[in-house]
C-alpha cells in the first residue's frame, strides 16, 4: 500500500499502475528504508499475477557459499548439509513475482548465472542435471548507484540492461516530508484509540523538519517507540527530539499528561482528504466542543484545571464555555 497524498506519492502509484500491466523486469531503487519492497508489493497485486506468490529474496543477506542454493535449489546430497531436495526462490515463485532485493550486493559470478536463468528461464537446481521451466516476474531493487557499480567493474551492464527494463526510483522521506502524519496515521491503525500516541500541531512540525537518514523505516520505528512511551498521551516538539534522540532531556512517561481522547465521529485524515465539500469551520467547532467537554469531564468541572489541561488561558476558556452554553464551574 503506498501511503501519501504528495505529487511524489502520487506520480508513484501512476507508475505502478502502467508497470502493473507489464511482465517486463523492473529495478526499483532508492535509499535504504524508503519502501521499495512496499513498491514491489503494490505492483505484484496490481498485476495479473496478483493471485501467484510473492517471493522476496533478501541478496546482501545471504551468505555467499549459500546464495546458489536459495535461488536455484538444489538436489539431495549435492553439498554437506543437503540431506533432502529443496526448490529454490525461482521454483518458490513460479507463476508469480519474484522480488531480489539488494541485487547490487551479489556477488559477480552468481550475476553470470542469473542472468542465464533470466534469458532462458530454466533454472538449474545444484546438483542436478536436468533444468526446471519457470515462469517469474522478476522485480530488483537497490540502494546503490548500479551505473557506478558497472563502472567499477562490481556490477554486470547486461544483466543491469535486463533488470532494468523498467527502472523507478523511489524518493526519500525527507522529499516528500508532507506525507507524514499520514504515514504515522496508517502505522497506527492496528492499536486501539487508548493505545495511541497523539501528536500535536508542533510534534508534527518537528517530524516533518527532520531529514529521516533511515527514511519510512525510520519513521515506523519512531512511530513504534512512541506508542510504547508515550502510549495514550499528547506528546509535542520536546517529546519528539526525545524520540528521535536529539533531545538531551530523557522524561519519565509518567510525567505525561493524559491525551484528550478523539471524539467518536473524527475521521481519519486519509478518509476526508479526498472529500468535497468539507465545512471546516463545522469540523472545527465540533471537535474544539468535544475537547472542552473532554476536559471539563477530566477536571471534575474545575475551569482552572481544565484550561491546564487544554493550554489556555482560564478567561480564554470561559469564552469559549459560554460560546457554547456551557456550564462554568469554579
């Protein structure tokens, strides 16, 4: 699912779309934890093959003696330690799509290889004799700069030419930072209300001001840290450089102070974005209401605590209270 309302956002899922009706190789690249197995999954389900496996192959993070074997398979006795066949990730995929990711850290004699199962699409299990037909998707993605790597000579320019057939490149977070608080929105959509984090005007600010090194990863994990912190409070800018370590101050959970609870009728941001007409002024008024009797209900009917509660000024909030008839308590 790609996330974000942003032209970057929006150019990629045109993309997927046009790539979707192709069988045609893609190479996806992009910064570490930008999202280009999201990508690849959004073109597999948009595609003809939606309903064939998806089979996602991590390339840098197998070891080299053993990359063969996942890929290809291999047959009973073909090395110490294979005690039985095994299909590999292509057999694995057969019908479908299957996804190499990191393909820029293969080591060069397993390029040789792939790229002979890519032009004949028969795959060779290790130690056998005879080759398996297959029929894969193949979608490739990478941090690296590949025409760098092919000028280094770490790097096969035919097999880049025939990954590469439909190349994407996937943007950082910071150039789309506009696509935030709907990404934090969509990271929390498994907890319940009471076991959310909420985050203020300012605490959004901030989040969208940072330069996200490790990009929607990074976020997510940001997201994750709050919720199990902060969890049910209003956390703002402090709370924020504290989860993202740029804060020298560490405080305590406790110290927190309770989060106003969402009224029943808010809608997610993702659900009313894309409607029209909205009477703002409506929403507005209805949710400040709900706020101001929220916090009422906390303090017990005392404006004084309430008004803390809310960061107004005790007069501010009687004005409020008798914009909307109601009752002022001491």
């Amino acid at each position: 699912m790609i996330v974000g309302q942003s032209h970057a956002m929006a150019n990629l899922r045109q993309m997927v779309r046009r790539v979707a009706a192709s069988n045609a190789s893609v190479m996806i690249t992009g910064p570490s934890g930008a999202g280009k197995e999201v990508l690849a999954r959004a073109i597999h389900e948009e595609s003809s093959r939606a309903g064939k496996p998806f089979v996602a192959i991590n390339c840098g993070a197998i070891p080299p003696e053993l990359i063969e074997s996942e890929l290809f398979g291999h047959e009973r006795g073909a090395f110490t330690g294979a005690h039985s066949r095994r299909i590999g990730r292509f057999e694995e995929a057969d019908g479908g799509t299957l996804f190499l990711d990191e393909i820029g850290d293969m080591r060069f004699d397993m390029q040789v290889k792939l790229l002979r199962v890519l032009e004949d699409r028969l795959v060779t299990r290790v130690g056998a004799s005879g080759a398996v037909k297959v029929d894969v998707r193949i979608i490739s993605a990478t941090h690296q700069d590949i025409r760098a790597a092919v000028a280094e000579n770490r790097f096969r320019q035919d097999l880049q030419f025939r990954l590469g057939v439909l190349p994407i490149q996937v943007p950082a977070l910071a150039a789309h930072a506009e696509d935030v608080p709907l990404l934090v929105e969509h990271f929390q959509r498994p907890l319940d209300a009471d076991q959310r984090v909420h985050f203020s005007r300012a605490a959004f600010d901030r989040l969208e001001q940072y330069d996200w090194p490790g990009n929607v990863r990074e976020l997510r994990n940001v997201v994750e840290r709050a919720n199990v912190l902060f969890g049910g409070t209003m956390i703002g800018r402090h709370e924020v450089d504290e989860l993202l370590g740029l804060s020298d101050v560490q405080l305590a959970p406790s110290v927190r102070e309770p989060a106003l609870p969402c009224p029943a009728n808010d809608e997610p941001l993702a659900q009313w974005t894309e409607r029209t007409p909205i009477n703002l002024k409506e929403m507005l008024e209805t949710l400040e209401l709900d706020r101001i009797q929220t916090a009422l209900d906390m303090a017990d009917g005392v404006v004084t605590e309430a008004a803390r509660l809310l960061t107004l000024k005790r007069t501010t909030l009687i004005e409020k209270m008798r914009k909307y008839s109601l009752e002022r308590g001491a």
